[in-house]
RNA sequence: GCCGAGGUAGCUCAGUCGGUAGAGCAGGGGACUGAAAAUCCCCGUGUCGGCAGUUCGAUUCUGUCCCUCGGCA
C-alpha cells in the first residue's frame, strides 16, 4: 500500500492556521480536517475558535462541531476518526489537510498508540474518586509497587498519568509500561509535509488579546452562558480555556475585564505548552503564518517529489 | 524654595540590628502513549539611584547630589 499524501498544519493557537489551511485547500483541491481537541464542541464554535460559516463555505471542512459539549473523544478514538476520514477525503479525489493545536492527537494519528484496550468508564470513575480522596501521591506510592518504570516516569502530583497507568493495570491485568513497550497501532502509512507556522513576532500576546475582544464581542459569554444552562452539570467541553474563565465571570466570581485577563494568561500559557511540543516534531517546515505562497510551494514541489 | 515619604528583579514590594538580597505577579525552559485548551516539573546577578565618608567590609550607617510622589508656599 503506498503512503496516502496529507497535509499537517500545526501551530500555537491564534496562529492564523485556519486562512492558511483554506488557501492551501483551494490551491490544491483540497479538504481540512481538523485535529483540535476542543473545536470538534457544536455548542462551543466562538470560544474554540473553529472556522466560521463563511470559511467553511470556502472548501471542505471535516470534524469541526460534531460533539455537543457534554461528550469525549479518547486521543485513539480521535485518531480513528481522522483515519476514516482522511481515508474518505482521498476516495473523493482530494487531498486531506490535517489543521489543529492537539499536538497528542497529531501523534496518535501519525505515529499511533500503545494497543491499549479502552477502559470501562466506571472503573475510570472509581480510581479518580479515590485519588481525589486519598490524594496523588498515595496513589503514586501504590504505582511504584506494580509499576516502577511508570511511577519513575511520572512526578509524584500529576494526578492524570497516576490514575491512567492505575487504570489500565486494573483493567487488563499488564502495566502500562509493558503496553508501551508494544508495537503502536496505527493507521494508513501517512506521506505527511508538516508545516509550521511560526509566531515568534512580538505582536503575537496583542493578537491574542484582540482574538479574545473579538470572540467577547461576538457573543462568547452568551455562547457559554447556553451551554452551561443545556449542561448544568457540567461538562467536559466547558473546561476549556475561555469556557472556564466565563463560567468564572457568570458566577459573579469575576468581573469581565477581570476574566479576559485571565483567559489571556492563560491562552499565552498555553501557546507557549503547544510551541514546546510542535518545537520538537520532526521534520517540519516553518513559515511565517501569511506566507501562503511559500507553503504552496512546498506542498507543490513535495506532492510532485513523493 | 521649605517640610515629609520614597528610590532594591520587567511590575508591586519585603529585607539585610553592617558580611553584596527574596516573595508575589509577570516572564522563560521542559515533560507528555486514549481527559491533552488536560496534567505536571524546573528556572531569579539585580551597578539594592549617583558620588564621597566611616569601616577589614556599605545595599544597610553618615554626608551630599539627582530623581519620583505628597503637603506647604
């Protein structure tokens, strides 16, 4: 089977991927799929920043506002679903082009993950009880009896990767680092041309401060405001950065001004997260973010090169 | 001009009874195998406003100058 040609845009958010992505589709007959763990929230389109109606008019657009925003989607079953659809891109004639911020998702795809099998929700449930009960690090003490490459691996307070590696140990019997060391599943054999867009420019922190006045304006707290009332338990989705911060300002905790000072530290934080991950992906070619024509070039000359 | 209060990290400040200094915020670096916009880890040399004096030693005490902010003129 010979390797399935797609695009990978990737980028700290507020990057401008989106125009970019839109320009490389219309240049090359193309369609964006998206691998953005918040942008696929129907209920969140403003405060996830997901292409607007009109630039989805544009060209194709896949897996943007599927989920309503009480819903989850593992990093494997994501990937499955981008296998599926990228596959169906090419079937169609098109070339797929890979646009999000997820650098674990960008992996998954490409690389794949440890064939773990998923885990039953409810015992899921039970290891975060306890941990939020007895604390991370009784749990972490406990992973180093049956784990201790695991335990080694992980900091004593993440209570996220303790209860992952306690889970899968529950479930199926093997730790996670004998999981790991198993060979990945993948999907196709992607021929993937990675393209960076690099803000290193000083008027990236502004941008982000007006990307957030923008999304207030057109309407981010009522989006929230919506989405909280049709999930009034609480919902994944809403645990977004934006979607935190409003929920804040909606309880009165905060006043606005207060919340979109937040939001922007908090964005620029997690801009800064997302440049260490993509900084270290191989093979990427970086342009800056309205350079369409250098990265149609590069598309071009990699498509005709194979 | 006089009186008072200050000048210490990018910002707000603490502190050193004389032994060249540290918090918060901001900022930076990193990790990452099904919650990832998540979850974690690490990082502080700065003419302590300038100059002089006392002292073994001054950011700390003294003098003087400069600057800022009040108040009075």
């Amino acid at each position: 089977m010979t390797a399935l040609p797609v695009v990978c845009l990737l980028g700290a958010t507020g990057t401008g991927k989106t125009e970019a992505a839109i320009r490389l589709a219309q240049a090359f007959d193309g369609a964006v799929i998206n691998y953005d763990s918040r942008q696929i929230y129907r209920d969140l389109p403003l405060v996830t920043a997901q292409p607007t109606r009109e630039e989805q008019a544009r060209c194709p657009h896949h897996l943007y506002g599927f989920l309503p925003a009480g819903a989850r989607r593992s990093a494997g079953a994501y990937a499955r679903l981008v296998h599926a659809m990228a596959a169906r891109v090419r079937r169609q004639g098109r070339l797929p082009i890979l646009v999000g911020g997820t650098g674990l998702y960008l992996r998954a795809v490409l690389s794949g993950l440890a064939p773990i099998p998923d885990i039953p929700a409810a015992l899921r449930a039970d290891i975060q009880r306890e941990c939020d009960r007895v604390g991370p690090h009784t749990l972490h003490a406990r992973l180093a009896a049956v784990d201790p490459a695991s335990a080694a691996r992980i900091a004593p307070a993440d209570r996220q990767r303790i209860t992952r590696a306690l889970e899968v140990y529950a479930a199926t019997g093997r730790t996670l680092t004998d999981w790991h060391a198993q060979e990945a599943t993948t999907g196709p054999e992607y021929a993937a041309v990675k393209i960076g867009l690099d803000i290193s420019a000083h008027g990236y922190a502004q941008r982000l401060a007006g990307r957030i006045e923008a999304m207030v304006e057109q309407g981010a707290v009522a989006e929230v405001a919506r989405a909280a009332t049709r999930f009034p338990e609480g919902a994944w989705g809403l645990s977004g950065i934006g979607c935190a911060e409003i929920l804040r300002h909606l309880s009165g905790e905060l006043d606005l001004d207060a919340a979109k000072t937040l939001w922007l530290k908090n964005t620029k934080a997690y801009a800064k997260r997302q440049m260490t991950w993509f900084r270290k992906e191989s093979g990427v070619s970086w342009f800056a973010p309205d350079d369409h024509q250098g990265m149609a070039l590069l598309v071009q000359a990699r498509l005709a090169g194979g």
